[in-house]
C-alpha cells in the first residue's frame, strides 16, 4: 500500500516538474493579459452593491488579489499550471480507486496537463484555465462520491468543489446538472449491494438541490441589494452577438417598434450607428453560415452591442444587461425557427472543432503519429484477417486490443457526459469557440489516449 502511494506522490512530483519546466521552455510562466483581464483586477470589493452589480463572480478576482498583495501577479501562471498538475492527479488516483491500469492513470494525468485549454490559457489572467481544473476537481470528487456510498462528506466536497468552478466562472453552471445525472446513471465499482435507483435519484437530488439552493441564495442576495435576480448582469450580451447576426436591419426594427419600451428601438438604432461606425463591416440576415457568426460575434458585441447599451445606461450595468436581454428575448420570439438551426449548427460546429483542435495540439498529435506507425506496423506483422489465424491465439490479443478495458469504458461514459452537458450550455449563448468547448472536452483526450495506450500494451503482450 505504501508503495502504491508513493507511486502516486511520484506521479504528481513528475507532472509539476515537467510542466513548469515545459512552460519555461515555452515562454508559458510569463502573464498574458488578455481584454478580459482588466474586469478580474479591478473588481471592486470596497462596496457590496458595486460587487454584486459587476460583470464577474468573485472568486478568481479574490484569488488574483491575494496573489498580487503577497507573492505577485507574475506567479499565476505558475501557480495555475500547479492547479492543473493536482486536479490531473487528483483525477488520476481516483482511476486507480476505480480499478484502472497504471498506463491509464499516468496517460489521463498528462493529457490533462498539456491539454488544449493548457497550452493556450496557463499564461493568461482570465478564469479559462483554473475553472477547468477545478472541473476536473469536482469530476474526481464526483467518481469519489459514487465509489464511496455516497457518504455525506463526500456529498460535501462534490457541492464545495462545484461552487468554487462556479464562483470561478459561472459558465461552470451546468456541472450541477452532470453532477445530478452521473449519479443517477453511474455504479460503485465494487459493493456487495449496489444502491437501487431510488437511492442513486434521491441522493443526486439532495447534491443538486443543495448546489441549486446555494446559487438562489446567491441571487436573491443580488435581488436584495441591486435589484437583480440573476447570477449575474453579463450573458446577454454574448447572445445579442448572435441574435443581431440573425436578422437584417428592416427585421430588427420591426421588432423594436412592436416593443412598448422606447428604449429598445433606442438601443437597435444606436446599436446599427455603432456597427455601421465600426471599421469591420458585418453581414448579416438570416441564414449566415455558423463560422460566419462566429468570426464577427466578437466584434458585433463589442463594437455595436456593447457601446450602444452604453450611451444609454453608461453607469448602470444592470440596466445595460436588461435592456440587451430584452432584445434577445424579442428577436428569438419573432424568429425561434433561426435560433434553433443556430443551435442545431453550433453543437455540429462544436463538434468537430473540438476534434480539430485535439488533433492539432502538438504533443497529442505526436503521440497519434508514434502510436499509429506502432499499431500499424503490428497489425501488418500479424495480419490478423487471414484464415490461418483463426484459432491463434494472436487473433484473441488483437481482438483485445478494441480498448473495451474497464477504465477505458468508465472514461469513455464520464467524458462524452461532460463535454455534451457542457457544451450544449454554451452554444445557448455563445458560440463554441476553442477557449469554451476545449475547456468542456478536457476529459475526452483521456479517453482516446486511454483507449490507444491500453490497446498498444495489450497488441505488446506475449502469448503463451
């Protein structure tokens, strides 16, 4: 037992080492501000009213605060690639506990750590990186929770480990929602009696519902003090970047002239002056194809959106996120028919962009090209679909090597589960570009870099 544990410490010695000195090499512990990163500096804690009106939750501001008042701002990266080193080992021993191969461990550990979402997001000072690790936390504390009876401290750490992803970035929000169903659908690996699906529903309900009352607690707080019941006053403005790419201008005023509310057809009027100022020209109409959408979506709300609810709500942020939401909510009224093939698109589009960018991350792409040339070569040795090998033994090890390895199934179910639960949260409002849907398939390079390795060892054994 003892040496088991070490090989773990040893695990997790290894990914820190080998990822800070990596992001050395790569110039990675370096800070990269990005536009986001001024709203986490400048939150401001001095008043409650200002805090709960801001466009972000607390948590990562009140991590960058720490940081920059002891050590300094020029840590984070560091200290993110850490984070991502101990939720990739956190995620790793917890496989083990559900009786996966070492091979398994070891590969899913490294192929969170120099993940997607690492590789682009470790350097920058913006919630991308470090609320996709404590997804990963809260997944392993989630298998944990299943394996161990589904004991009440274990509950306890699912619900802290999801609102601090929340608290973090509130586009985590859906994880109540996985959390809810993998405990319905998903078994103790070992037990003399599995809980029956009253228990598995009731229990799930008890995590969610206790997640779910944290959060209105949270925006009724908000109702309190600024008159908001919402989680927080940022959102709509990601969805006007794609509803205002749905229609043309006529449609648009039509629809703001239908509306009883003066200030929106003020807002479409000021939001096509902004556009039309702006030095990229947008197209628009409906039928735009989806990367289309997604190519101009920034620049629409940045450039028209954004500044036109600003002239008129230029200090009430909350007044900005209603009058935006109540477009939305006109626009998808009139028009369900586009927003739905929007949404039919973009989960198509997040497809296969997420297949895109796991392919062309360099060191996932290394290992495809090493492992393929390997498994090729042994295929083409033994040439397993002539008739003469139909009673090798050699036929069975290949048939072996399809992956259908407990862990490779357990991380097959837990990633696909997690990356549609999340995604389809996004392309609600957004569209599912690499920075939101890498950070919802972070799992999936586990599973087919799982599923590969195991089939490699497995083509290696020697039969006797």
């Amino acid at each position: 037992m003892l040496n088991e544990n070490n090989r773990t410490w040893s695990l997790l010695a290894i990914l820190i080492v080998t990822s800070l000195t990596f992001a050395a090499a790569t110039g990675r512990l370096t800070p990269h501000h990005v536009d986001d990163t001024p709203s986490y500096l400048e939150y401001p804690f001095d008043s409650l009213s200002s805090a709960l009106s801001s466009v972000r939750t607390p948590g990562y501001p009140a991590i960058l605060q720490v940081l920059q008042r002891t050590i300094g701002l020029s840590v984070v990266p560091a200290f993110q690639w850490i984070v991502a080193c101990v939720a990739a080992w956190w995620f790793a021993v917890e496989l083990g506990q559900w009786k996966a191969s070492r091979i398994a461990m070891w590969v899913s550990a490294f192929a969170i750590v120099f993940g997607c979402t690492s590789l682009d997001h470790q350097s920058t000072l913006a919630t991308d990186a470090l609320a996709a690790s404590v997804g990963v936390v809260t997944v392993a504390m989630t298998l944990r929770w299943i394996r161990r009876d589904r004991r009440h401290i274990d509950a306890a750490m699912v619900i802290l480990a999801a609102m601090l992803a929340i608290l973090l970035r509130p586009a985590y929000l859906p994880i109540i929602i996985w959390i809810g169903c993998l405990g319905i659908v998903l078994l103790p690996p070992t037990g003399d009696v599995f809980p029956s699906l009253k228990s598995r529903v009731l229990s799930s309900l008890r995590v969610t519902g206790f997640c779910v009352v944290l959060i209105f607690s949270w925006m009724t707080m908000r109702w309190a003090v600024v008159d908001d019941f919402g989680l927080l006053p940022f959102g709509h403005q990601n969805l006007a970047g794609l509803t205002l790419q749905m229609v043309s201008d006529d449609e648009l005023k039509d629809i703001a002239s239908e509306d009883p509310n003066p200030m929106t057809m003020q807002l479409v009027n000021e939001a096509i002056k902004q556009r039309d100022s702006a030095l990229v020209k947008f197209q628009r109409g409906p039928g735009l194809p989806t990367m289309t959408m997604e190519s101009q979506w920034n620049d629409v709300i940045y450039q028209a959106v954004v500044p036109a609810s600003f002239e008129l709500h230029p200090s009430d942020p909350v007044a900005r996120h209603r009058i935006i939401g109540d477009l939305n909510r006109l626009v998808i009224q009139k028009y369900p028919g586009r927003y739905v093939r929007w949404l039919v698109l973009a989960l198509r589009r997040a497809v296969w962009g997420t297949a895109a960018n796991i392919l062309m991350n360099p060191l996932f792409l290394f290992f495809w090209v090493i492992a393929g040339c390997y498994w090729l070569a042994r295929i083409m040795i033994r040439q397993p679909w002539r008739s003469d090998n139909q009673d090798n033994p050699h036929r069975q090890v290949a048939e072996r090597a399809v992956g259908h390895s407990p862990a490779v199934t357990l991380i097959a179910v837990v990633a696909l589960s997690y990356a549609v639960v999340m995604v389809s949260f996004v392309v609600l409002t957004s569209p599912p570009i690499g920075r939101f849907a890498d950070a919802s398939s972070i799992l999936i390079p586990c599973w087919l870099m799982t599923w590969a390795s195991e089939s490699l060892m497995i083509q290696s054994e020697k039969v006797a």
